[in-house]
C-alpha cells in the first residue's frame, strides 16, 4: 500500500482473527461481515440478519478484533 494513507484504506472480511484483527494491526479501518464464517458463533440463522450487540461484542473480546463497521454481506 505504498503511498497510501491508513484513512485511505479500509479492509472488509469475514474473519475476526485474521481479517480485522491484521486492519487493528495496521491501523486502519476495517469492515466486519457477520454473515461469514462467524455467523453461527453469532446466532445468525439468516446470514443476512443482524447479531445482537452483546454477541458481538463477546465475539469481538473473544479474539481481541475490534471492527469499525459492521454488515450482514458484501457483493462485489
């Protein structure tokens, strides 16, 4: 990302532990989709519902990944 701030930049994924953890890491922003991997640890049954605070928050200590945003999915 050479000549790219950290606000210019922002990564989306479905993975706590790998996707928004390394955006913490780098300092930049990040996008959590709930409807991936994690959906089942979050109660979703509808991958296009929305986790209950609480859930997210324990999910979000549970791996020390903390997202900016928060989406059900992502469609390129």
């Amino acid at each position: 990302m050479a000549g790219l701030d950290s606000y210019d930049c922002v990564a989306i994924g479905d993975s706590l532990h790998h996707d928004i953890k390394g955006a913490n890491n780098a300092g930049i922003e990040s996008v959590f989709i709930t409807g991936g991997i994690h959906a089942a640890e979050l109660g979703l049954a509808d991958l296009s519902g929305s986790p209950e605070t609480g859930a997210l928050q324990a999910l979000a200590s549970k791996y020390g990944a903390y997202p900016s945003y928060v989406l059900p999915s992502f469609s390129w």
